[in-house]
C-alpha cells in the first residue's frame, strides 16, 4: 500500500465586512449558481463570525427569503480579504558538543550528527579545560554536552544517550529517521544499545587499579572467552545477524553505538591493556563496523582519521 501524501496546511481566509452596509447589493452563492440579494445586517457578535451577514435575497422566486452567510459566499466589491501577517520563519537550530578528545560516549552523537548531514561545533574539551569550565555548569554535570542554539536561546543537553536518542530524532539519512519512528523498530534499535551497556560498564572497576601492568591484564582478561564481558559481546555478535544493520534495513543510532562503544575494546584505543584481535570470533560486530562506515557522510566524516580513530576510517 502507498503511503498517503501529507495534505498542506491551509491558511483560513479572513474578511474585512467594514465594507458592507445595510441595504448594499451583492451577490450570494447557493448551490454552485450566485443570485442577487441584500444586506439587511453585519453582526459584530462572536458566535456569528462565521456567516456574519444577514442577506435578503431579491432574485425572482427567492423574494423575501432571508439567510446568514460568510464572505466565502458571498461576491461583492466591498467585501475585503484581510492579508494575513507574514510568518516569521524560524531560524534553523545550531549545535555545539562539548567532550573530551576520546573517543567514547561523545563518539556516537558526533557520528550521528555526522551521517545526518547535521553541521555542529565539535568542541573537544581536553581535561585540564574540563577542570575550569565544569564549576561554571550546573551541579553534576558531565560531559557531553550538546548546545542547541536557535535564535538567541540556547538550551544545554545532557546525558549522552538521551543526546543520542535526540539527535536521531531530529536527523535522517536518506529520508529515514535515525532513531526509528515505527515501535518495534524503536524497540530493535533500543534492545541492541541496552545489549552494549550490559556488558560496557564492566571494565569501569580497571580504572582504580594502581600498577599498570595489573591493570591491561585485568582488562585483556575481561574480553577473553572466561571474561566478564566476553558473555555479552557474544551475545550482541549473534543478535547482529538478525537484520542488514541494528534495528532492521536501514541505519540507526544503535549502529553507530554498537560500533564505537564496541571498539573502545580493541586496540587501537584510549583503554591500555585491551587486546587487537577483541572480536576475532565475532565476525558481526567487525562486519556492522565495516558495513556502516563505508556510508558516505562517514566515509568522508573519517577519511582522515588515526590513532584511535584509525579503526572508522574505509578504504
């Protein structure tokens, strides 16, 4: 089935009656022909404004007969069309994302903005400016930040996948929403980043370990078959052959954050001790990395990149 056109929206036209005065000639439509008639009364009232003229018709066989009627019927040189105030377009929204240099939860939503064709400000926020601008933020903010700009309001988002899921909303490729509109889309593109964060957090508790040689063991470790994470990974891998991409054929914001959280967990990253060959037996992720980088806002977005961005880069 075709799906329906969008009808568009009409302006409602609006009549100037401070034209017409009792006793005035015109002409009143009735069934497809116009016969002569009078104005007998204009009503000012409220619960007339629809058909505010009280006409008398004077055409031969309709003599005597009275009727309310708009200005939609009604043909008569005084009978003005007020012309509606010009709409003030809307400035477009502009953004701005505050994040660190890394890759991580800041990594995604530059992504999206980016297969969205969406220009943005990336404002990469190294740690020793993050210590100066956070007392200026609201209490407990983090980072990303995006700022959506739109006329002289700005408003400040926080939270990334909150950030994520919006930016998805408002963006598209190729005409597609990149957070699907549909529900059992939105479902597939949601349970697939609600996969990634069951097993994300788990390297958190790496980061209070001292000794660094300590430390990229524990982190290799948690990727191995025996691993905490390793469960999880392999669980996503096989849920990735479901479909051509995340949530279905086409690309979504679950893609983008499959594969960039996903390869904070293969080196080359900003995480020490992960291992190059993370997903050796997990061809799906490697291939949804592959497959949604070769895209062309990304291709082009990534063309240039290295160290631990070198993995988005496509030949």
């Amino acid at each position: 089935m075709a799906p329906k056109k969008q009808q568009k929206k009409t302006v409602p036209t609006v009549y100037d009656y401070s034209g017409l005065e009792t006793g005035m000639r015109l002409q009143v439509e009735s069934e497809g022909s116009y016969y002569a008639a009078e104005v007998v009364q204009v009503s000012t009232s409220k619960n007339r404004s629809k058909a505010p003229i009280k006409i008398s018709y004077k055409a031969k066989g309709y003599e005597g007969y009275d009727e309310w009627v708009g200005g939609d019927r009604v043909r008569c040189k005084a009978l003005k069309v007020e012309k509606p105030p010009p709409q003030e377009k809307k400035e477009k929204a502009t953004f701005k994302l505050n994040y660190f240099p890394i890759t991580a939860l800041g990594e995604p939503i530059r992504a999206t903005l980016a297969l969205a064709g969406i220009p943005f400000e990336n404002d990469v926020v190294p740690g020793d400016r993050w210590k100066d601008l956070k007392p200026t933020l609201p209490d407990g903010s983090q980072m990303p930040i995006l700022h959506a700009t739109q006329g002289e309001n700005t408003e400040m988002m926080f939270q990334s996948r909150a950030i994520l899921r919006y930016v998805g909303s408002i963006g598209s490729y190729k005409g597609v929403r990149l957070y699907p509109t549909g529900p059992k889309a939105r479902y597939y593109c949601d349970e697939v980043i609600e996969m990634v964060e069951d097993f994300r957090p788990k390297f958190a508790s790496t980061f209070d370990i001292k000794d660094q040689a300590e430390k990229e063991a524990a982190r290799k470790a948690l990727v191995q078959p025996d691993g905490a994470m390793y469960p999880g990974m392999m669980k996503l891998n096989e849920r990735l052959g479901k479909f051509p991409f995340a949530a279905g054929d086409k690309p979504s914001i679950a893609d983008v954050y499959v594969v960039i959280v996903c390869f904070m967990f293969q080196q080359p990253t900003f995480l020490d001790g992960f291992p190059d060959d993370t997903y050796k037996d997990m061809p799906n992720i490697t291939a949804l990395k592959d497959k949604l980088m070769a895209l062309p806002p990304l291709k082009e977005y990534y063309k240039d990149a290295e160290g631990i961005r070198a993995p988005f880069k496509v030949a």
